[in-house]
C-alpha cells in the first residue's frame, strides 16, 4: 500500500489580478512511499553550466587509469558537500584536534564521483548559483517545528555559509573567477496573502528576537525600480557560477595542507555498493565498490544527497529518515533589457526563482537563469524521479511565459530559451538535511564509521558547507576519541538520529 503524505510548502492565494501564467492554489510535494534510489542518470541534460567550453576543467580527472586502492576517508560525491568536506578536511588535518593517522605522514583522502566533476547539480544550485541565506522566511513554521533556539541556529547556519562561501573565494583571489555577485536576494509577493505571509513570518523573527536585515518595497516602489507591480522584501544574498566555485574549492583543499594531506579525485567512477571488511583481511572498515575496483577506507562520507538511498537503502523515503529525489527544471532565457535595468539581484516569487547573469558590456542583454514551476507537472510533482536525462515539456511551457508576464516589456513573449536543463534535489519530509553518523534504527551498529550530509530538500547552497563542516568535526573529534561539540550554529534536528526514530 502505498503512502501518501502531503506537504503544502506554502500557500498561494489564486485571486491575483495579474495573469502571471503558472499560479497555482499550493506548491505542493507529494511523497509516495518509493524503492531506494537509481544511480545518477549516466546521460543528463546539458546545462548552461557544465556546457560552457573551460568551465568545468577537472570534469574527468581520475576517470581513468588505477583507481585509489584505500583510503582514510573515502568521499562519495563531488558535488557541493563533497568538495566542501575536502576542504575542510585540508583546513584541519594536520592540528591537533585532527592528527595525522598513526604511521602515515598523511591523512588520505579520496573522492568518488558517478559522473564528471560537479555535473550533478553544479548545474541546479538554485538555477543559477543563488546562495542565499533565508533571513526569516518560513520563521514561524520553523520555529514550530524545532523550537526556537534550533530556529535561531538554523538561521545563522545559512548566515554563516554564504558569508563564509564568499570570504574563502575572496581571500582566495578567486572571486571575480567565479562570478560571485553580492547582488541581494529580493522576495516578490504577488498577491496581499503572500505580503501578509511573509510580513507574519518577519513578525515572529522580530518577536524571538532575530535580527533581521531586509528592507520592504511597495509595489509603487518595485515598478519604479524593477519594472513589476508587486510588493518585494529584500535581503543580502550572492550568487555565483556554482561549478567553478566548487572547481576552485576542490583546487585551493589540494594545495592547502599538502604536507598532512593526500587528495584524489576519481569521476566516472559510481560507487555500486559497500561492503564490510573483516578485521583479519584489512584494517580498513568498508569495501567502496565500484566498476572500476573496490577502495578500502576507514571512513566514509556519504555526498550523494538525492541519491543517498541507492547506497543506504534505509534511507529510501517518505520516513522519517528518508531522502525523496525530486527532479527540477531550470532554463537560460535571454532578456531584452539591460542588467542595469534588471539589476544584478537574485529573486524568488510565486514558484520560480531566476538571476540575471553577469554581462560583458553595458548594452549586452543579460542571460537570465529561471528555475521553478515544478506544480505545471501534475502530481505527484516530480517526486521520485531520477531521470535528469529529459525536460519536462509542461514545466517548460510555463518557465518560458513566467518572466514576461511578471516583467512586462523586459522578455520578449515567445523567445526560445537558450539552454534548458534538469536536476534531482533530495527532500526530506521536514526540510531539513541529515547531518552526522548513518544510522539504522533497525540495525543500530551496522554503518560505523560512515557518515552523511544529504537532503538539502533544494536549499542546499547556503547549507552544504557548513554541514560537510560538521561532518568532518565528527569524524575528527572520534579520530581523536573526543566527544564532537556542535559549533553555534549547527541545529540539532539536522543531526541523524534525532528524527529517524520509528514512526508510530
Ligand atoms: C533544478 C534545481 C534547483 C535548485 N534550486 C536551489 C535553490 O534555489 N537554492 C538552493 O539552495 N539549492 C537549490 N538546489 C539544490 C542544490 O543544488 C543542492 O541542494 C546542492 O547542489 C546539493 O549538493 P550536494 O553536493 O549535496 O549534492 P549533489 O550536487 O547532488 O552532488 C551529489 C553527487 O553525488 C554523486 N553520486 C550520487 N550517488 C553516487 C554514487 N553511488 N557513487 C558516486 N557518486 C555518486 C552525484 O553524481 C553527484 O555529483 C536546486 C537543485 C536543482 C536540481
Ligand atoms: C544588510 O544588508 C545589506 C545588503 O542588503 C548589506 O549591505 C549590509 O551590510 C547588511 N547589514 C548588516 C548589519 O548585515
Ligand atoms: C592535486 O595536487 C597534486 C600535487 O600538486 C597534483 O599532482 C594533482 O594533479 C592535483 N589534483 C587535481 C585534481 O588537481
Ligand atoms: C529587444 O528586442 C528587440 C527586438 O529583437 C531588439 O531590437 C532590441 O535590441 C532588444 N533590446 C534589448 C535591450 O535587448
């Protein structure tokens, strides 16, 4: 029998009176009960990103040739936390809290990846690579759900991601490398529900006692400055071309710390299962088994978001502690203003979200990167689907009329897009990611030493650094047989365990 749980994400008041073409009642995620997920699909839509000549120069590297035969950390993914946790391994290993492993001169590290480097979802990072940090938005439900002090560090959590993702690539000297634009992030309201939606929303922060930096726009406002006739809320927000930020992420984990640390990398290179290694064959714990060969590693971080339970099988969800892939669509569409016109600002309204790209002069009309429109699907809204091979046709249909009807005159109606692509995101049933051991209430010891960050539930840019931060804290802190403490601001509902108890 098949279960059907259904989250209304946020409702949507129908009584507009603008004819904005793809409003629906409720953006909805439907989860039915699925199996385990399929391996990444080997033949994905080509994405602006990934597709763009030198964007992506470490796309095969290790695909080829002997593969790493063990490892004290084996990394499964290289998309965002993969890299990340790289990183943060090269920033530590090496200090006290994090000692080299007895008789090595370096801790040693590989990373697996199914497809090339980053192709999964460089590409969908919010569409575009907006890293954006909620300021209040869903505050009350938030608040409801994990109380208020894992409320205030849910917050800051993505706070602290986006200011730290934009600090290591300046201090890096790579921020202009990567497109990272400080552009803000605008909330656009449509209808006076959504206004006193959101307004309730900042109440309550305001209220806990959050402080919170936005500013508030009145329609008369937005059309001066934007061109639509509609109420904003805006905040700090970046974006950034995602897949050459993780690209120089992984390159700067490889050159810190290179005394402490061996980094590999091997793409194309899926992990098909995991075995446990007995004590009298090896030291190492887990056999990662791949077709290239099988690595042995002490430890083993799980990268894979959507794909989390192709490998944890207990994890295949609705359940509690179960990650659902759902597929998203997203398009490159060229505007017919000029990006002074459109400012360099990120935005989200009504079920899309899209920001302008940079520009190489003045009079060029930006690249304008919209996602979104997932309910045009139908039910069950993508849920469950891996396959980011094809479009969606529907949800294409309505992503092409969304920007001209909101921004009239700015699109011209009826331009093709440029590019049009999919990706899978990992949703959790409370939207939030698991952080920290893999754990099987069912067979309670039966992953030690492996460890997860997935199920950014499509919010996993201002997100996926700090938790692959956590991640390593953890598997440092047992290296070193300390007890792991939570950084301030890491919400303990994100940590495996706490939600995964049977379900009554
Ligand atoms: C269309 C779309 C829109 C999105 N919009 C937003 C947004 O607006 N805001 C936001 O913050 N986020 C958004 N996201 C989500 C964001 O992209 C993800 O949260 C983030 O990329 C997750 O990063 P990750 O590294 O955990 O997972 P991924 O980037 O999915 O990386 C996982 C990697 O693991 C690999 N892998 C999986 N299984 C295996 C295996 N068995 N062996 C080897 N490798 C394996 C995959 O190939 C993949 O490269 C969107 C995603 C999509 C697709
Ligand atoms: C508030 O946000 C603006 C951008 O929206 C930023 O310039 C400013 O520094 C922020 N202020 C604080 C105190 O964070
Ligand atoms: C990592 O650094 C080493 C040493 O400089 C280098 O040989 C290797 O090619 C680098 N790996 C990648 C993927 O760039
Ligand atoms: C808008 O489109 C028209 C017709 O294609 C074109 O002549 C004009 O240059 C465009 N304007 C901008 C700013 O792109």
């Amino acid at each position: 029998m098949s279960r059907y749980l259904v989250i209304l994400l946020s409702l949507y008041s129908a009584t507009s009176a603008l004819s904005i073409p793809f409003i629906h009642d409720a953006e909805q995620t439907v989860f039915n009960t699925h199996a385990p997920a399929d391996l990444p699909h080997p033949n994905p839509t080509h994405s602006f990103w990934t597709h763009t000549p030198g964007a992506n120069p470490l796309a095969g590297v290790g695909s080829t040739g002997a593969l790493t035969d063990e490892a004290d950390v084996c990394i499964i993914g290289a998309g965002i936390t993969g890299v990340s946790a790289a990183y943060h391994f090269a920033n530590t290993v090496g200090e006290s809290a994090f000692p080299i492993p007895e008789g090595e001169t370096k801790l040693r590290v590989v990373v697996l990846e199914a497809r090339d480097f980053c192709e999964f979802r460089c590409h969908g990072w919010r569409n575009g690579g907006n890293l954006t940090p909620y300021e209040f938005l869903e505050f009350r439900k938030v608040e409801a759900q994990f109380g208020r002090e894992a409320a205030m560090r849910y917050y800051a959590m993505e706070h602290y991601t986006s200011t730290e993702m934009a600090r290591i690539a300046r201090a890096g000297g790579w921020a202009d490398a990567v497109d990272l634009v400080e552009g803000g992030h605008m909330d656009v309201m449509l209808t006076e529900a959504r206004l006193a939606e959101v307004r309730a929303d900042f109440d309550a922060a305001i209220a806990a006692g959050k402080r919170v930096n936005v500013t508030w726009l009145s329609r008369e406002d937005m059309q001066s400055a934007y061109g639509t006739y509609n109420w904003g809320v805006r905040s700090p927000g970046y974006n950034v071309w995602s897949l050459k930020f993780v690209t120089q992420l992984f390159r700067q984990a490889n050159a810190t710390a290179r005394s402490a640390l061996d980094l590999r990398l091997h793409t194309r290179t899926p992990v098909t299962s995991i075995t446990p290694l007995s004590a009298s064959v090896s030291a190492r714990k887990w056999a990662l088994d791949t077709p290239r060969g099988a690595v042995k590693c002490t430890y083993v971080v799980h990268a894979t978001n959507a794909y989390a339970s192709h490998l944890l099988p207990h994890m295949a969800g609705p359940g509690p502690a179960g990650i659902v892939p759902v597929r998203g669509q997203v398009l490159a569409m060229r505007a017919n203003a000029s990006l002074a016109a459109l400012s360099t600002t990120s935005w989200v309204g009504n079920a899309g979200y899209w920001f302008p790209r940079p520009v190489h002069s003045a009079d060029e009309a930006p690249l304008v990167i919209l996602g979104g429109a997932r309910t045009a699907a139908g039910a069950p809204f993508e849920v469950g689907v891996t396959d980011d091979g094809e479009i969606n046709p529907s949800v294409g249909r309505v992503l092409r009329a969304f920007l001209p009807a909101l921004f009239p005159g700015m699109y011209e109606p009826g331009r093709e897009p440029e590019a049009e692509w999919t990706g899978i995101m990992g949703y959790t049933t409370l939207n939030i990611p698991f952080v920290g051991p893999v754990l099987d209430v069912a067979r309670p010891d039966a992953h030690a030493g492996q460890f997860i960050a997935a199920g950014y539930a499509g919010h996993g840019m201002p997100r996926a650094f700090a938790c692959a931060e956590a991640v390593v804290g953890m598997i440092a802190a047992e290296r070193a047989g300390r007890v792991w403490e939570a950084p301030a601001w890491f919400p303990a509902p994100f940590l495996t365990g706490v939600r995964d108890a049977p379900q009554e």
